[in-house]
C-alpha cells in the first residue's frame, strides 16, 4: 500500500500573508517601524504599541495583502494607500461579510486603519478607509447578546468547585484535583479578569510571584494590550485556596497520568498529562462549566463584561476606574456596562412599580 503524500492546503483570505512576502516598501516600513527606537529619535507611530497591538495589526493588514494577492495582484505594485480605492474596499468588504460577523468585519478593518498610521501617517480625513471604518463603527453589532450573569454567581460556583473537590467522598485524587483547579481558576477570573492570554500563561515566579510572604499577580507591559504593566495583590478571599491548590492538587496534575515523564512546567494551571494547560483548553472548559451548571455559556473573556456591569450596578461611583482593573485604554470602553446596568436598573424599578399598580388594581 502506498502511502499518500501530503499536500499543504493552498492559502485562503483567511491566511494573512506574511510581513516576508509583505510588497517592498510596506515590508520595509513596518520593520523599520517596529525596530526598537533610540533614545535620540523622534517618537513615530508604533513606538508605543504593545507586541500584541503589532501582531493584530501585523495578521489583520496581511489578510488585506492576501487578498489583494489572490484577486487583485497588480495592486501590490502601488502604494499601500493607493490600494485603498472605494471599488477595491468595497469588494473586499463583500468577501468579509461573506464569511464574518459585523464586529468580526469590524475588527479586520481597525486593523488595516492601525497598520495604515505607520505605513502611510497622514490618511485624508474623507478617504475610502476612514468613511468604511467610520461606518462599520457605527453600525456593527455582536451577533448575539449576551446574557448577563452577576459576579457573585460565578464566584460562588468556583466556591463550590472547589467545596466539591475536598469533600466528595467517591471522587480519585485526579478528580479532586482537576475540579480544584477549575473552580480556582473561575474564581480568580472573577477578581482578576485577565485577558484569557494572559490569564491562561501565568507561571510560578514570573506572572505569579511571591514577595515578603504574599502572592502578587504581575504583568509586564509587553505583554498587556494596552501597553502598561500591571500588578495587582493575589485575591485575599482566595488566599487559602492557592495554597491548598500549589501544596496538595497541582502536584497530582504534575504526575501525569500513569507512565509518563512530569514535564517540571512553572505554569499555574496545570493539565492532567503534567504539561502547561494550554489557554484555548483552559477557555473551553471554563465555557462548558458554566453551561452545564448555570445553564449559560460564559468563556473567559465575559468574565471581564461581569466585572464591569457588576461594578455598574453595585458600586456605580467606581465605574470610572473600572478601566484601570480590566486594562481598557480609555474609561469610554467600560461605560456602555455602566449604561447597560443602568437600564437594568431602571427597567426592574418599571415592573415593580407596574406589579404594584396592576396588584392593587386587581385586588379593587
């Protein structure tokens, strides 16, 4: 029997064409760009983004370059801003509403709009680009509301995880542990509402530190979105967890299963094999969790909308530093929770006071 031989999939709109095979002037631009500046240059745009903010806007422009690669390869000859024609942005707009949601089309044109500031800095205020971006802003939806779930209910189901993983009689020691981790894992995203990268890759040492005694949680500005460190105290409330979780369970999961090498990982969340929990895993299971036992999917990235519409609502005098706890770059971005929770509180005021009237009509 012969064996077939494998092919690479051929490359799709979808597959952002790499900054190697970038046209000239836009490969040698962004690099220039991105190469650390000295201390005696002028500040260019770029000079602040994260390494995160350039790898979006790096995938996002070069699913542009790809497309035009694929329908349009004579373009790539011109300019990058020469490209952007009204005919050209329309078709591909097409190609993305095909196959995307409307923030999801959104999103892909703030990252052409980004790389477009270090590529060509001075875009007319009416071009093609800008009047698509401005109108996508206005107009993009998600496709699916979200339900809202306040923070107590997902801190005490971590709680109960947890409660169960000690307490279950019949459970194997694996069990216990991963239930453990689990519930931790909710309950920390719930005081801490981390972006699920970095949420997913704390280590023991690194993110996760230990000073004097107590644990601090610790991110460095290359690795935040909003390019600014973040530290913060390990949640009081979960202190003890912490510890039953690093001196009892994770070193179950570092075991492995039965027969295989302890990889020796200083990741926090650890998987049943003994290797790092991969992110992507992590939110899988977080998401399923919540589905079966609240009867609603919430992965890791809605726990930072529960944070902000459950200090809307319980505390609405902090909302305005709200922004400096979920890492958003501007209060603005935290206020539609603080609208939202508003609404909800005025919509509830309207049925009692409506259940009282119709009560009292009814009963005459």
């Amino acid at each position: 029997m012969t064996r077939k031989s494998k092919t690479s999939a051929l490359p799709t709109v979808k597959t952002p064409l790499p900054v190697s095979d970038w046209p000239a002037f836009d490969r040698t631009t962004w690099l220039e760009a991105k190469a650390p500046a000295d201390i005696f240059d002028n500040p260019h745009r770029g000079s602040d983004w994260a390494n995160a903010s350039w790898r979006k806007a790096e995938v996002g422009y070069g699913r542009w370059l790809r497309w035009l690669t694929l329908h349009h390869p004579d373009q790539l000859a011109l300019p990058p801003e020469a490209r952007l024609t009204e005919d050209l942005l329309r078709a591909w707009h097409a190609s993305l509403a095909a196959t995307l949601a409307p923030m999801s089309q959104l999103s892909l044109v703030e990252d052409v709009v980004r790389a477009m500031s270090v590529l060509a800095p001075k875009p007319k205020a009416s071009s093609p680009l800008t009047r698509l971006h401005a109108n996508l802003r206005a107009t993009a939806r998600p496709s699916r509301n979200k339900r809202l779930v306040m923070a107590d209910v997902l801190r005490d189901l971590g709680r109960a995880m947890m409660n169960e993983a000690l307490a279950t009689p019949d459970w194997s020691e694996r069990r216990r542990a991963v239930a453990f981790r689990d519930g931790l894992a909710i309950s920390l995203l719930v005081y801490r509402p981390f972006r699920l990268k970095n949420f997913g890759s704390l280590r023991i040492g690194h993110e996760l530190v230990q000073s004097a005694g107590k644990w601090h949680l610790v991110l460095p500005r290359a690795d935040t979105k909003n390019n600014r460190p973040f530290e913060a105290p390990f949640p009081k409330a979960l202190l003890a967890d912490l510890t039953t979780y690093l001196d009892r369970f994770r070193p179950i999961l570092l075991a492995g299963e039965a027969g295989c090498t302890p990889s020796g990982t200083d990741a926090l969340w650890v998987s049943e094999t003994g290797t790092a929990l991969d992110p992507d895993a992590l939110s899988r299971r977080i998401a399923n969790i919540t589905e079966v036992r609240l009867n609603c999917r919430i992965p890791p990235h809605w726990f930072r909308d529960v944070a902000a519409t459950t200090i809307a609502v319980e505390a609405p005098r902090n909302i305005a530093d709200a922004h400096l706890i979920l890492g958003h770059a501007s209060p603005l971005t935290t206020q539609k929770h603080y609208i939202q929770a508003q609404s909800l509180h005025a919509s509830a005021k309207f049925q009692a006071a409506m259940i009282e009237r119709l009560g009292s009509t009814n009963s005459k």
